[in-house]
C-alpha cells in the first residue's frame, strides 16, 4: 500500500513521472486504458486553455473575477480520472479541470464566472457540488455525503479538494475528523499550491509536511507529486478502493503551485518572485504528461497542434453562448434558496415586479 510506503512526517514525495515526462518509479505506474489516457490529456489541454482565456475575458471586462487554475491540472484531472462516475466531487473554487472531467461542460462552468446561476445546475447524473466560496466549509459537506452513502449503502465516494490555506479553517478538521471518526468514504485532496493568496506556505503551519496532518484524525496520509497526474491517479485509486472496503477516509497532499494570481483580483508580484514562478513553470504538469503519451505513441506533434486549435476555437465559441444567453432572469434572484418559495418571498418578488412595471423596467 502506497500509504504504508510512505512516511507522511517526512518530505518523502510519491512520484512517477519526472519533470521532462520520464517514468522513474515504473513499478507503480497505474494500469490505464489508452482512451483514458487521451481523455485525461484532452481535458488537461482543454483546462489550460480555457483557464487562460478565461483571464483574457475578465481583463477585458466581459467576465467578472475568476480564480485561475494554471499548472495546478494534474492534481485535478488524477483524481477525477480514478474515480467512478457514481463518485461525488466536492469543490473548492479552483476546481475547473476537475469539474469537466467529472461531466460539468465548459458552457457551465463559464456561467458560473460571468455571474449566471444557471452555472450552478449540472446535467443530471453529473455528481458535482456547486463551487463553494467560504473556505473550509466543503469539507462538511464531502464528509455529510461520504456519512450519508455509507448510511443509505451507496457505492458512493467523495473526493473533497481544499488549499494549502484552507488546512488552518476549523472546518478542515472538523469534517475530517468526522468522516475519520465514521470511517466515511471520503478523499481529501489538498492542492498545495504554496500560497494561500499572498500567505506563502511556512507561514500557514510549522507541520513538516500537510500530509502529517492525516496522523491526528488516525487516517493515511501521502505527500504526492501534484504536476505528475499518474501519481495523482495511483494515490486516489488506492484511496477510493479503500473508501469503498469501508477503511475510511485518506488525506493526499498534492505539491503543486498556482502560476497566476490567486483570482484576478490579485498581484502576486507584490508577494512572490518570478524566479520561484519560473522554477515551477518548468515543472508543467501538461508538458511531462505530453511527452509520456507521445513516448508511448498515443500522441503525435501534428495531432496536439490539430487539438490545440480545434480547443481555441471551442472555447470561443462556447464563451459566446454564455454571453448571448442574457439577463438572469428576475426570479433567480428569489428562486434558489428553498425548494418551494415561501409566502414571504413570492410576496417580495410580486412586489420588486410591480414597482419594476411602475417605472417602466
């Protein structure tokens, strides 16, 4: 087991492929269909794009703030991959690749961003939670769910992904010690990006390694090499296989970093250097994976040239649809907070209506 292997109180990072794409641990490479493993890179490629032309439209004032994801694609897209569609994904708000992997489309993922609730409503069969803002908070919710499905006897895990700031919330530990406690099906990734907004990785805890953190809630815990998504997939593979035999939940710290601001509010030039940035653009999760299927021959030059502009134009497109869908209607304003609208706020709502047809709105 590779959480046995692997000392959680040391700096002893579970790794399989290099930064160039070269596999250096080749007896835990994961067995993984060549379907998958072009799917696993389409969707990275996808995320890249669309995360940095998601940035160009908020720049330009046709989106509102937006949380990067760029070089933190592997430690998604891993995850996701080894999961079962049945499996839920408990987000943060940095999730994007995770959530298109998972089944959420790009068209719904940008509502979200532009400010559209309908980027909050998922196909049916799509087992994603919305984007949680307050911090912390989802890993209640991961352990809620994880509780729930061992209650109901559902072949139900929850991966839960939170950041390396987010570990010093209380609700961090109070749904891991929950779902530990339970031993609810329940993976907790961190994405150690090493920077929670501009409070850099030391100043958040004196703990060797986030992963040691597992030891206090009597769980596993792995440090793991967040740019290389085979190790991702191996680690949550064994994780969820045994979530599922009812051991309980793993803590996996995924060494990663954020290359742009922590949203598009930020300047992280006020806070980091560009020689650390430039130190982990070198270590990009999508180049490595590239050269690995291309080694195995899944992949050719001209194939992922041919990709790369079929993806641009695909997330052009998409974006306007989501800028021609319109005004969010008056009623969403009043719709989402109860199943059935209470008398008082359909009374706000006729209201706001009248005074709007008043005005001549």
């Amino acid at each position: 087991m590779l959480t046995k292997e692997y000392d959680p109180l040391k700096k002893q990072m579970f790794q399989i492929l290099d930064e160039l794409g070269k596999v250096i641990n080749p007896k835990a490479v994961p067995k993984i269909d060549k379907e998958t493993l072009l799917r696993m890179y389409r969707t990275m490629s996808l995320g890249r794009i669309a995360d940095d032309k998601a940035i160009q439209f908020q720049r330009q004032g046709r989106m509102l703030t937006y949380a990067p994801n760029h070089g933190q694609e592997a430690c998604q897209i891993g995850p996701m991959a080894a999961s079962r569609p049945q499996d839920w994904l408990v987000l943060a708000f940095r999730e994007f690749n995770a959530m298109l992997y998972k089944g959420v489309t790009l068209e719904q993922a940008y509502l979200y961003w532009y400010g559209n609730e309908a980027g909050s409503r998922f196909d049916d069969g799509v087992n994603v939670l919305p984007v949680n803002i307050p911090i912390g908070s989802q890993l209640s919710h991961a352990a809620g769910l994880a509780y729930a499905a061992k209650v109901q006897k559902k072949d139900e895990v929850s991966i839960v992904y939170i950041g390396d700031g987010g570990t010093s919330h209380g609700e961090f530990h109070e749904g891991l010690n929950f779902a530990a406690v339970l031993d609810a099906p329940m993976i907790v990734v961190i994405q150690n990006n090493q920077w929670a907004i501009s409070t850099p990785r030391h100043k958040a805890t004196k703990a060797e390694t986030l992963a040691q953190k597992a030891i206090a809630y009597g769980i596993p815990g792995i440090q793991v090499d967040g740019n290389d998504v085979l190790a991702m997939y191996a680690v949550t593979k064994e994780a969820i296989e045994r979530a599922r035999k009812g051991d309980g939940p793993t803590l996996i710290e995924a060494v990663t970093y954020r290359i742009g601001p922590h949203t598009t509010s930020d300047n992280p030039k006020l806070y980091r250097s560009d020689e650390e940035v430039e130190l982990w653009v070198k270590k990009d999760p999508i180049v490595r994976f590239r050269n690995y299927i291309m080694e195995l021959g899944l992949l050719t030059e001209e194939q992922d040239a041919a990709l790369q502009d079929e993806q641009k134009q695909y997330v052009l497109d998409t974006f306007k649809k989501v800028e021609d869908s319109g005004l969010v209607p008056l009623e969403d304003i009043f719709r989402y907070t109860y199943e059935t609208m209470p008398k008082h706020l359909q009374e706000q709502l006729n209201d706001y209506k009248k005074y709007l047809k008043s005005e001549g709105l």
